[in-house]
C-alpha cells in the first residue's frame, strides 16, 4: 500500500528532537503562553520575513482573531474563493459577516484576481485569497485592487508553509496572513495549533488581546475575547519542526517534478505553475474526467487518493441560507467533481513515487 501521507513517520524521523521539547515544557513548569510561544514566534516571524507573529489555538481562529481585529463583523462583505477548504467562509461567517465567492482562475485553482472587482459592492471590507494546495495566489493585482478601492487584504497560509511569491516567503503580503499547523499541513504540530503573520504591529497587538480574553493585564479584559492560545507544548514540537521544513518541501517538489515528468502527455490535467510562484505542494492535484473511477482504480493497485475537496462550500448545507444554487459557480462546481490528490510528503519513499507513477500510467490509459 502507497500510504496517502504517513504522519506518523514523519513525526517519528524527529523522534529525539521531539521528546526533547516534551521534555522541556515538562519540566519547565509552565504550559500557557511562556517561552516557548514567545520564542517560536519570533522565528516563525524571521523565517516569514514578517515582523510579527502571534501564535493562537488553529488556522480557524487566526482567520476569525485577524476579521474581529479589523473590525469586520455583521454588515460587511469579505471575497473569498468559491473553491477551498471550508474553514476560509466560517471565519467569516463567524465573526457575523457574509462571505462573497469569487471564481478561481482554472489553471492554479487559485482565486481570479480578474473577478473580483464585480464581486465587491459598498459593503466589501476584505478579500482573503487562498494559496490553496500550497501555491500561493497572484497577490500583486489582488493588492493593487485592495488598494485602490480600500479594502483589507488577509492571506490563508494554511496550506502554503514557507511557498514564495516573487522571491519573497508568504508572510505580510497582504495586512496578515492566517497560518494552520494541523498535523496534515507542511509545518505541522502534534495536535492543533496556529498563528498570524503581519506587518502592522496594532493589528498584531489587537490580536494578542484577542487570543487571551481580551486581557493585557490579568483579569481585566478590554474587548470581548477568546480564549484561542498556542500551547507552550505545541510551540516547542514546533519549533523543533521549523528547521526541517525547507527539507521537507524541497522532497515534495522533487515527487512533484517526477509526477510532472511522467504523466506529460497522459489524458490528465496536471498542475501549472505560473512564473511568480514557488509552490511548496501541500497536495499534488491532478484533473480527471472520470475521478471517481480512476480513484478506485489506483485504490484497487494499492495506491490511496483523497479529493480536496468533494462538495463546493456553497454546496454544503450549511451554506445553505446563502442561496447560491448548483450551477452558481460553475468553474468550481466543475473542479470538485474532477480534481484528485495524489500521495505526496516529506518521508515518501522512491518506490512508493514509482509505484503511484506506474499505477496512475494504468490507470489514465485504461481510461482513454
Ligand atoms: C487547514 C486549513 C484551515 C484551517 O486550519 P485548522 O488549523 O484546521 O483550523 C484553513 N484554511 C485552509 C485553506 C486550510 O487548508
């Protein structure tokens, strides 16, 4: 069996390192918001090019702690993209206000930055693009837009550790960008964890009340907050992570460029990579007419897929009230029903990388 991504080898390559920070936080005596948290993200803040960062309890609440800091609440219009992971609309919606869905641009799956200026209305406060599958989104002409019709820029990193636009690392292109460390993501802790990256010290400063009660000074509390902290635990496994995750990516594009050498010329769209962007491939998403079968093709050869994502969040149920109907959203609509992630992660060994080649070979062929 190819593994879809093997978390638990991953964790266990560092097992030393690892049980040190355990260690450390266990015989430090303090669990909450200490100098673990502090140092990481200090370097989590260098390794951004950012000058702040702000550890919190998920990639969740860094999106809602970064709205609620910019006074973006019941009323207000926040773009997002109408193809990614759900958590972007929730945090809008959880801070009371309505998410806008824009379409993406085909060939990055990343949000169209030509479709947006008919999306905003007077009500507009924000666009939060998504470097979704760990490329990062054409911030340029989103920033010009932003500007130009006054509007605040939060990035969704979760998927896009250490990716680079134009040279430079993802950190505080926008106003802040909203990080995840879920196990899964390409920097990820063991358990649940998250943080903010910005320039703009107020907003990093409204963030750190935020995350803590809405309190500077113990037990009394300015603003109605959260309690939304990076553990001391998790900041430490984190840090012990941090200097890996450049070897990491760098054996995720290597997988990458081997999948892109193989399957030139196979009836399957493969992913493009505009000139802007260093991709850190989160995921390796191929298109396929008939998904599902190939699927349960590669299932059958041992080869395990997941599809990111099956149903476009203005499909869910919970999105219901918002009334956009199938057929909406047509380029996403599409995408969901034929994108598929291929095995990709840091400890994939060479003949697994063989073996899904050769499985998806087959299988694509079989399909013609
Ligand atoms: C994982 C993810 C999130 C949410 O992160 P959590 O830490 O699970 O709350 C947000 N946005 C995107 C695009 C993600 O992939």
């Amino acid at each position: 069996m190819v593994p879809f991504l093997d978390l638990k080898s991953i964790q266990l390559a560092q097992r030393e390192e690892l049980t040190a920070a355990f260690n450390r936080v266990l015989d430090s005596g303090w669990y909450i918001l200490g100098q673990e948290v502090t140092r990481f993200e200090q370097e989590y803040a260098d390794h951004c090019q950012a000058k702040h960062c702000v550890g919190v309890a998920n990639g969740l609440d860094a999106l809602v702690l970064v709205l609620r800091a910019m006074d973006i609440g019941p009323g207000d219009e926040v773009i997002v993209p109408s193809n990614t992971y759900i958590a972007t609309w929730l945090a809008v919606s959880h801070v009371g206000a309505t998410p806008v869905p824009v379409e993406p641009d085909e060939r990055t799956y990343n949000i169209d930055p030509a479709r947006i200026e008919a999306a905003i209305t007077p009500r507009t406060k924000a666009i939060i693009p998504v470097h979704l599958y760990g490329q990062p989104a054409d911030m340029a002409p989103i920033l010009a837009i932003a500007k130009k019709r006054g509007l605040r820029v939060l990035e969704d990193g979760a998927q896009a550790h250490a990716a680079r636009y134009q040279g430079q690392r993802l950190g505080a292109h926008g106003d802040a960008v909203a990080w995840s460390f879920y196990p899964g993501k390409n920097l990820g802790a063991i358990g649940d964890g998250g943080a903010v990256t910005t320039n703009d010290e107020a907003l990093a400063q409204r963030i750190r009340v935020l995350r803590n009660y809405g309190s500077q000074v113990k037990y009394h509390n300015e603003v109605i907050g959260y309690n939304s902290r990076l553990d001391e635990l998790q900041a430490a496994l984190l840090r012990a992570k941090l200097p890996q995750l450049e070897r990491g990516n760098q054996h995720r594009a290597s997988i990458a460029q081997r999948y892109l050498a193989a399957f030139a010329g196979l009836d399957l769209v493969l992913p493009a990579v505009p000139a802007f962007a260093e991709p850190v491939w989160h995921l390796f998403v191929v298109r396929h007419r008939q998904r599902d079968v190939l699927a349960k093709r590669l299932a059958d050869v041992g080869v395990a897929t997941m599809i990111h994502y099956p149903v476009a969040p203005h499909l869910q149920p919970a999105y219901a009230t918002l009334g956009l109907g199938k057929g909406s959203f047509p380029i996403s609509e599409a995408m969901h029903a034929e994108v598929l992630s291929l095995p990709i992660g840091p400890t994939q060994s060479d003949a697994d990388t063989e073996q899904v080649i050769a499985a998806v070979k087959v299988a694509v062929a079989a399909l013609a």
